[in-house]
C-alpha cells in the first residue's frame, strides 16, 4: 500500500465559530504563530491507490491516531485577517487590558486611574512614526519589541506612552472628551462598540488637518497589514458618526512632564511636528486660535516681506491678515489650489523658516 498524503486545513483567520471566539477570549496573549488550535481543524487521509481495501484504509487512519487523542500536531489557529482589509474597514478585534511584554513588561497591570506621565504632542506624533516607518504588523496577540500590544488600541497606548496596553474599553478613562474645533495632533477618534466590543471598534490617532475644509486629517493607525498613515476623511471611513474626539489626559503643550504641567512653547524653538523642526501642527492655526505660534509666524512673514495685510503688528490670534500673508507666500513658491489656501502645513513652515 502507498504512503497516504494528509492535506491540512486550516481555519480562516476571522473564524466566528464558537471554538475559535471562546479561545480568542481566554488566551488573549498567545504569542505570535503560536495561536490554540482550531476545534473544527482536522486532517483529511487521501488514499493514493485505487485497490486499497476499505479494511486496509481503516488500520492505516487507526495505526496515524487519526482520533481525537491523535499524535499528530492540531492546524494552528491563522493569523487575524491576514493582508488589507476588505475596502477600508479595518480589522477589529483586540486584545484587553494588559501589562507591557518583553524586556520593557511589567509584573502586573497598573491600577486603573494610576498617575499619568506627561508627553508633549511632538512626542506623540514622533513615537506614532516610529511604527509607521517599521511597518508594524497587525496582531491582537503579538506584541512589539516596545512591549505594546500590536492592534489599535495598542498602538495608541504606545504613542502616548502608557504604563500598560488598554483597550478600546477603557482608552477613554485615561482621556477627556473634546469636540471637533478643539482636535489637535495627538488626540485620537475613537469608536468603542459597547454592544458588540469585536464588531467595528476601532481608534486612530489625530495628525492634523490636510486643509481649511476640516473635512479630511491625516490619521495614524494601526490596521492589517500594519501601521499606516493615510489622508482620511473626517471622523473615519465607516461609522463614521460613531467616532468620537478624545484628548490624553497626560499631554502637555511644552516639554514632558507632569500631566497638567504645561509651559508655553519658546519663541524660537518649538515641537517638531511631521518631522520640520519648530512646526506645530495645522491645529496651531486654527481660526479663533490664540497662542506664540501664530505670533512667530506673523513676525517671520513681515521679515520675509509678506505681512502686507496687517493693519497692526502680528499677534497671538489667528485672523485673516495671517491667512492672507501665508498665501501670499505660498503662491511665490508657485503653489496654486489647495497648495495655497493660506494655511500654514508643514513644507510652507519648513521654507519660510528656512
């Protein structure tokens, strides 16, 4: 009799079977490739000759231990949602609230309401970067060399540098609710599904507005395959309704600190915001926003011989003589359209300061 060839079948990655959401649940830190097994797994016996008998086949599956105690190794439970998501959905389900892993872990999960650690929104930003520029894989199990659990709400506890990996569950007891008008790079939209936690719950980090509409922002988020950052339309691709503004409780406007330390920005120096030095973020210069940035920028656009449209010298508050002397800068450099909408991004900051 032939060697009889074994076919192994794996479940799919999203399996919703009883077995395989029990598992998820109970063993949320199987390490990566090391997921429990799939209870309807099994192992189909092709039989390579036609004259085989029926009684040969039977001692044969008998003699492999084919039966449940059977000695050979279960299919092994496949990553969640391999590869990009079907349209822009992301993949949902997470991990719980959980210590740091690895070198950087913790014996035990900090007390909830625990003091939190000050960061600036630089800091933010820079350490969201970090995984983006590694391309850091998607997992709800897996975690990175950081000690960060690698899904969404993972990601988020590793930009703002929490003491332990929260979930969509609980990232709104270390946060504050904020509105629209108020977002700033840094903050976060979330969307908890109370009902069904697995079902659509997801959270992406605030990196700015792309332009004045405030229709789109630049998101940071952790989504299979891994960290991306991507224009997305405001609040988020789907559901979107159902995302929410949240603000760190912990993020201070100058250097780290405290929480609730905050210092005014120096006049000459200032965070680095989308890797330019001294730019803070398209959230500075917002209408009715009142703050140095605004008056560093009014002085640089009347050494550079674009403050034609103030009436008095630049102030704190952003007005439309400071939008007016952005264009005017903007279209000297050729730009036209959206380019030149008189909003102060990234490249427009690194140029007239350069």
């Amino acid at each position: 009799m032939e060697t009889p060839v074994f076919e192994e079948i794996d479940p799919a990655g999203d399996c919703e079977c009883p077995g395989c959401r029990h598992w998820r649940h109970v063993l949320p830190h199987a390490p990566a490739g090391r997921a429990p097994a799939h209870p309807a797994a099994y192992r189909t016996l092709v039989v390579a000759t036609a004259t085989a008998t029926a009684a040969a086949s039977a001692t044969a599956v008998s003699a492999l231990g084919a039966g449940p105690a059977a000695a050979l190794p279960a299919a092994a439970h496949a990553p969640h949602r391999p590869g990009a998501p079907a349209g822009d959905e992301p993949g949902t389900p997470q991990g719980p609230r959980a210590p740091l892993h690895g070198a950087t872990g913790r014996p035990a999960v900090p007390p909830a309401g625990a003091e939190l650690a000050g960061i600036t929104r630089t800091e933010i930003v820079d350490r969201a970067r970090t995984w983006v520029a590694a391309k850091v894989p998607y997992s709800m199990t897996a975690y990175w060399s950081d000690g960060y659990r690698q899904d969404c709400s993972g990601f988020v506890s590793m930009a703002w540098k929490l003491p332990a990996n929260e979930w969509t569950g609980s990232l709104a007891t270390v946060a504050d609710r904020i509105t629209k008008d108020e977002l700033q790079p840094g903050d976060i939209l979330l969307f908890h599904n109370t009902a069904d936690p697995e079902n659509g719950s997801h959270v992406v980090i605030f990196g700015g507005w792309t332009d004045g509409t405030r229709t789109a922002y630049t998101a940071y988020e952790q989504t299979p395959p891994h960290t991306r950052t991507r224009e997305t339309p405001y609040a988020y691709w789907t559901n979107s309704g159902k995302y929410l503004p949240y603000r760190y409780k912990g993020v201070t406007q100058g250097q780290a600190g405290k929480a609730g330390t905050a210092t005014a920005p120096p006049a000459a120096a200032g965070p680095a915001s989308h890797g330019v030095a001294g730019y803070p973020g398209r959230g500075m210069f917002r209408p009715g926003a009142d703050n140095a940035y605004v008056t560093r920028l009014g002085r640089q656009l009347v050494k550079k011989g674009f403050g034609a449209s103030y009436t008095r010298g630049p102030g704190p508050r952003w007005g439309e003589a400071d939008r007016r002397g952005v264009q005017a800068f903007q279209r000297a450099q050729g730009w036209r359209g959206g380019a030149a909408d008189g909003h102060p991004g990234p490249e427009t900051w690194r140029r007239l300061f350069s």
